[in-house]
C-alpha cells in the first residue's frame, strides 16, 4: 500500500471514529430519549367509564397502554369498574390524549371490552374500537437489574390533572418479594396470608414517586421503549406494606413477565 492510500485509509478511520463518539455523546443520548419518551406517549391511554347521561361522562380511574396488534390495551385489573350499570349504558372507556402540542388533534373517546384477566397479579386486558394504536413491545424482566435507570408514563392524578400523559424517571431500587413472612402472627392479615400460601413472587421496587392514576402505566427502558414492568400501587403496597399503619412512598411494579404470560393466554 502506497503512503497516499494509508493516509487515505486512516483518514476514513478518524471520519468513523468520530461518527461513532458523536452517536455516543450525551446530547445525542438525551435526544434519543426524547423521541423514546414521545414514542410512548403514543401507546399510553386514560382508562375509566363513560356514561352519556351523567356529569362528568367520562370518570377517570387509571392508565394502560397498548399492546399486540395495537387494539389491546393493558391496566391492573382493579383499575376497571367490577360491574357496569347497563341500565345506564355505562361503559369501559379509553380516551386517547391529543397528539400534537398545538392541540390540533382532538382528544378521542373509544369504547374498550375486558378480554382477559388475571386477579393474581392484579393484570387486564381490554380490546378497544376503531384504528389500532402504536403497541409497545415487551421485554422480558428476568433482565432486570437492580440500579438500572427506568421511566414510566401515566396520568398522575388524572381526575384532576386532566389527560396529560406525564413522565417520571428512576431506577430499580430492588427486585423483592410481593409478600414476605412475618414477625408476629397478628401482622399476617388475610391478603398476605394468601398471597403467602399461593406463592410470592418477585416485583420491581422503584426510587420514583407515583401518584394515584399511575395504575397501570408502562415501565420502561429509557434506550429504547421496551416495557419491562407495570405500575400497581394496589395490589403490592396492600400485601407488602400491610402491617403499616401509613402507605409508605415508595412505588412498585408488577414484572413484564406476567403480562406476557397473560397476552399468551388471550390468544
């Protein structure tokens, strides 16, 4: 190789090898995760109950998020109503957030049917009408590591709030057990007792703060978008915490794992 085609080579290194650094800087970092974020607000839904005849018609109870073909929405299971007054024509609603920050899209009400659930890990599925949304995909949460950064995507105090999808960033703190056994025999209340005699298993515990309305919002990777566990304060604080006078701050979430243990069976 002549000394010119050796400069021309090593120079078409240094050209890759700077592409390469830039790729990895953190301002190229920090975009990637904006459009993560803004693809995932795409999928994330309101989820309640309407009913054309009283005020306000659509009463807020949590967060899902869709999966699959795009028409099934995922929620904790107490997130959807036990009955339905069908002399009301009440019922399960998924209203979708206007997606443009000019407030150019409107934002839309669809009809949902529950289509599957599992009481055990307090997990729903709902089918919903009209065009399917972007699903998200998930990943298996056995590849969870304690101290690895998360984010999760929901509407905080929703009733309120109003249908804002909001973003929260932590990490796993610990990937712990849903119940653990007592000291004391009287702290065994009957939830932990079944839980206990049914089988523990393991769930993520967050150093980030959820609010009443995260039920059910996606827990994911900041790279890129895979779900890797499901907001629920209800059923986990209720077995974990239930010798505690007051619920304590931290947040927890139902694996990924059971949800695609879930989607395999409504197939």
């Amino acid at each position: 190789m002549g000394v010119q085609a050796a400069d021309s080579a090593l120079a078409r290194a240094l050209v890759a090898l700077v592409i390469a650094v830039a790729m990895l800087s953190p301002a190229t970092a920090h975009a990637d995760r904006l459009a993560t974020i803004e693809r995932v607000r795409n999928s994330v839904v309101a989820i309640g109950t309407f009913e054309r005849t009283r005020s306000p018609q659509f009463q807020f109870l949590g967060t899902g998020f869709a999966v699959g073909d795009g028409s099934t929405v995922v929620t904790n299971a107490h997130v959807l109503p036990p009955l339905l007054d069908s002399a009301r024509s009440e019922i399960i609603a998924i209203v979708l957030p206007g997606r443009t920050k000019d407030a150019k899209d409107e934002v839309q009400v669809r009809e949902g049917r529950q289509i599957a659930v599992d009481t055990g890990t307090d997990l729903a599925l709902v089918r919903i009408t009209g065009p399917a949304l972007v699903p998200l995909r998930i990943r298996d949460s056995d590849s969870v590591r304690e101290g690895q950064e998360v984010y999760f995507t929901g509407f905080p105090i929703g009733a309120v709030l109003g249908p804002f999808p909001a973003t929260h960033r932590g990490m796993i703190s610990v990937v712990t057990p849903i119940a653990i056994p007592q000291g004391r025999a009287a702290d065994l209340d009957p939830r932990t007792l079944r839980r206990l005699t049914s089988g523990s298993f393991p769930v993520l515990q967050l150093d980030a703060t959820a609010y009443p309305g995260n039920s059910g919002s996606p827990v994911y990777d900041p790279e890129t978008g895979d779900v890797i566990g499901i907001i629920n304060m209800v059923l986990v604080k209720g077995t974990k915490e239930s010798a505690l006078s007051q619920p304590s701050g931290i947040t927890y979430a139902v694996p990924s794992r059971h949800l695609q243990g879930l989607l395999d069976k409504a197939r």
